[in-house]
C-alpha cells in the first residue's frame, strides 16, 4: 500500500477555507481512487508560493527524512511552489528520500513525457505569477498618483470617502496628542495610560497600548508623503503633522536605538552612555524597580555588577538625584557670564567655519558634473538608435538625480545667509539654555554637546567636557566641598533619597 500526505495551500486573505477544502477533497479521492493512504496533511493558510518561507511546508520536507510517506499529492503543482527554481531544489531533496509529487488535476504521467509535461507546467505558473505582480502593482501605481485609497487595513488617523483618504478629527486629535508628548519626552507606556484615562479608544473600541502608540509615532504616513519600491507619493494622505514635529519624534525614535534603556522612564536617562563606574571602569545604565508600596524608582546601576563581570560593590543611585547633581555642577561651573561668552566665542568660531567650508559643494558640484556626463552619452545612445526600456528608465533616474542634486547645492550656496552672529548665540546660552536647567531638551542638550564623560566615586564626581581648552573654573569654598561629599556619599547608602544640595564641579 502506497503512503502519501496532502499539501494544500492558498495565497491571500481574501480567499477562505473553502479554497482548502476543495483542495483536500480532490485530493483524497485521488487517493481513493489509487489506493493511496493518506498518513498527514500540511496546510499554509494566506501564504504565497512565490517563495518557500512557508512553515507547513518547510515540515513536510523535513518530515520526508524520516521515510514514513512515498507521495506528496497536491490539488495542482502550483500549490506546491511558482518558483521554478526552488521547486527543482525541494522536489531533489524529496527524490533523495524517495518521495514524488502528484498531481491531482493535472494527470501528469511518470514519463520522460510527463517530466517535459510538469516542466513548462512549472514555467507557466512562475510566468502568470510574476505577471499577476506586475499587473497588480502597476495597478497600484496609477491608483496611488491619482491619491486613491488601495484597501487594506485601517489606518489610524484616516476615513475612507469616494476612494480617497479624509482627515479622522476625532483620531487627527490623539495623533497630535502622541507626537507633542512624546516630543516632550514622555514615554510610549505612559501616552496610552494617559489616553485611556481621558477617554479615549481605538477604531475597535479597543483601549491603547504602548505597541499601538509605538506604531503611530513611527508612521510616516502622516506627513502626507509615502514611499513605495523608491517612489514618492504625496497626494494620498493629507499631511496631519508637520516636518519639525515629526524630525523630532524620528530624532527621538532614532537615539532610543542606540541607548534602548532610555525608553524606560517618561524622560531619557540622559546620562546614559556616559556616566562611567568609579570603581571598576565600567558604564553605568539606567533601570527601574518597584518598591513594596508598588512605587517605581529609577537609577544608575553599573553594569559589571548586574552582568556579574567583576567583582563590583558600587551601589546604585537614584536617576533623579544624580542627574541634577550633575546639572547643577555643570550650571555652576559654566553658567557665568564669563564663562557664557568663552563658550559664545567658540561656538561661533566653530559655526564660522563651517560656514567658509566649500568642501561638501564642491564634492556635490563634481558629482553634477559626472551624472550630467552620464546623462549626455545616454542622449546620445539613443540619437544612434539604441533605445531601449533599460535606456529610458535610467535617463528618467539621471534626470531625477540632476534635480536632487542642484536642490543640494542651491542649499549649500544659501548657507552664508544663514550664518550667527555671536551676540545671536550669547543670547541663546544665556536665555534658552542656563535660565532654566530643568527643561529635559536642555538637560540632554548639555549633557550631550559639553560633556564627554563622567566618573562616579563614592565621595566625588568627576565631570570631563569637550573642551580643548577649559574654561575658567570658579573656586568652591570648603562648605560646597563638605556639602557634596555628604550629598554623594548620603545618595549612594540611600538610593530613594532626594534631597538637592547646591552642587558644583569637582576639583578634577
């Protein structure tokens, strides 16, 4: 008696149970008819067989090792596979362990016949498939220019009205109110508690979450412009927020992969990255615990000591506390009016420079030069007759190129216009930046232009700025030096403390 298991598999979403089904019917009474038992069956629901990242399939070809079935019937060979190329590849895995596909439909013959016969069979389902895509998103395309909704799902935000995208005010609203906290510094978990508390809810009726909320302010759409296998498209969603908000948040989303700790408090732990271990050299990290009055606390901790790296005792510090020690210090120490016009002075050196330097526009004008070259031999090419879809789609590119590139030097050209003066930047310091140190953006401001990093000792804090040339330091009488050891040591044997003594840099 011949044994065999079943595959059966449809593509989409929009087809449904039936579809297997009918499949597994057929199947089976081909398996009556020839007196073939049927041992298991392998279902993919909703997956494509232009590739073999199936999981149901993937067993069935492991499974074929351990030689408990001889056939693989299928409704038609392409529910098995329309890639020719990786048909071949799991049918001479199946042939070394003594397994063959059939047919059910298609009554192909176990002849050199039928091997011609399942080949061009093979090559027409690769061959309707890849034309099914191309139809398909050419379809798409022209939809998209003319801004025309495609389907799909929900899109949080956005009503579907006569084809096109209309702006949901209801949920424009709790966009809006995702992205400005965020940009704030609040973190994902607490905009969906905060939402849920005031109301609001999901299409679905459904309550936020830190998933939903992570997925809304990583959604371009809301910028109005899409991009889709390189192109542009700006006329299918109206703009909801605005280039500076979202450069913002995306500058935001951006830093929090590379120090993915900062995620876990309302505002980043700003001093990640840089605060280093007095005692073993090691880098400090933020994390949070619950107290048994079910109250969140957040700290340093070094990291050689969780990791068990070496033989570490340093305890951790409160988040809060240390960050404003190490704020106020940098306060004092470079708040004067001395110091504000020392570091006005190289900020705008610095800025000067920048300025005067032509070295990227003169990179960007050798660049024009090379794609206009190109551009013009391919003009030529086709003056010679020589026209191809290949030639007009890379002349289309180089056209494009040329118009990316003279926007990049026009900008470049206009940056003399833009340049500070030094009283411009005076003012600055002294207004936006050392009047109000408690401002998060400032905080993470300073702490990532001016400080390079900072060393926790049990009785100190060593703080090391950008500086080639430092500053003027201010004195500190030996009260301010008494007040820190204890404030220090007094954080350190108790981590929930908050007290804040004034605090300024350390002698180092």
């Amino acid at each position: 008696m011949k044994t065999a298991v079943i595959y059966a598999r449809y593509s989409s979403d929009s087809q449904t149970e039936q579809s297997i089904e009918g499949q597994l019917r057929v199947c089976k009474e081909y398996a009556q008819k020839n007196d073939i038992v049927i041992v298991d069956t392998y279902i993919d629901r909703a997956m494509s067989g232009t590739n073999d990242n199936r999981v149901a399939f993937q067993k069935m070809i492991k499974d074929s090792n351990n030689h408990q079935f001889s056939i693989v019937l299928v409704y038609k060979l392409d529910r098995f596979s329309r890639n020719k190329y990786e048909s071949v590849i799991h049918k001479k895995t199946l042939k070394d362990n003594g397994v063959r596909i059939v047919s059910c439909m298609e009554n192909i013959p176990d002849t050199p016949e039928g091997t011609l016969m399942e080949a061009l069979l093979e090559g027409f389902n690769q061959y309707f498939s890849e034309e099914l895509t191309q139809k398909v998103n050419r379809g798409l395309r022209e939809s998209w220019l003319k801004g025309n909704a495609t389907g799909g799902a929900h899109v949080f935000g956005y009503d579907i009205v006569n084809k096109k995208y209309v702006v949901n005010e209801y949920e424009k609203d709790i966009v809006l109110k995702c992205f400005n906290m965020y940009s704030n510094g609040y973190r994902a978990r607490v905009i969906a508690e905060t939402l849920n508390e005031q109301g609001y809810h999901r299409i679905n009726g459904k309550k936020f979450d830190e998933k939903y909320v992570l997925f809304i302010l990583h959604n371009s759409r809301y910028t109005g412009v899409v991009e889709h296998h390189g192109v542009i498209y700006d006329k299918i969603f109206p703009r909801i927020i605005d280039d500076i908000l979202w450069n913002k948040v995306n500058a935001i989303n951006e830093e929090n992969k590379l120090a993915p700790s900062r995620k876990k408090e309302i505002y980043d732990y700003i001093l990640s990255g840089k605060l280093i271990c007095g005692k073993c050299n090691h880098k400090m990290f933020g994390e949070s615990g619950t107290s048994h009055t079910k109250d969140i606390h957040y700290y340093y901790s070094c990291s050689s000591k969780r990791k068990k790296r070496c033989n570490c005792d340093k305890k951790s510090i409160q988040k809060q506390l240390l960050e404003d020690i190490v704020i106020n210090a940098i306060s004092k120490l470079l708040g004067t009016e001395q110091n504000i016009e020392y570091l006005s002075s190289k900020i705008f050196e610095c800025h000067q420079n920048q300025m005067k330097d032509n070295t990227n526009l003169k990179l960007l004008e050798k660049q024009r030069k090379d794609i206009f070259k190109s551009s013009q031999n391919m003009l030529k090419a086709i003056e010679q007759g020589i026209i191809t879809d290949m030639t007009k789609t890379r002349l289309q590119q180089l056209e494009t190129e040329l118009s990316e590139i003279d926007i990049a030097i026009n900008k470049e050209k206009l940056k003399d216009y833009s340049l500070l003066s030094k009283e411009e930047i005076e003012h600055f310091l002294r207004k936006h930046v050392f009047e109000d140190m408690s401002d998060i953006k400032i905080r993470k401001l300073i702490i990532n232009t001016l400080v390079r990093q900072i060393y926790l000792y049990e009785d100190k804090i060593v703080i090391l700025f950008n500086f080639t040339t430092p500053p003027d330091k201010p004195k500190l009488t030996l009260e301010e030096n008494i007040q820190t050891t204890k404030q220090i040591t007094s954080a350190l044997n108790n981590p929930q403390s908050s007290c804040i003594l004034p605090q300024s840099a350390p002698e180092k």
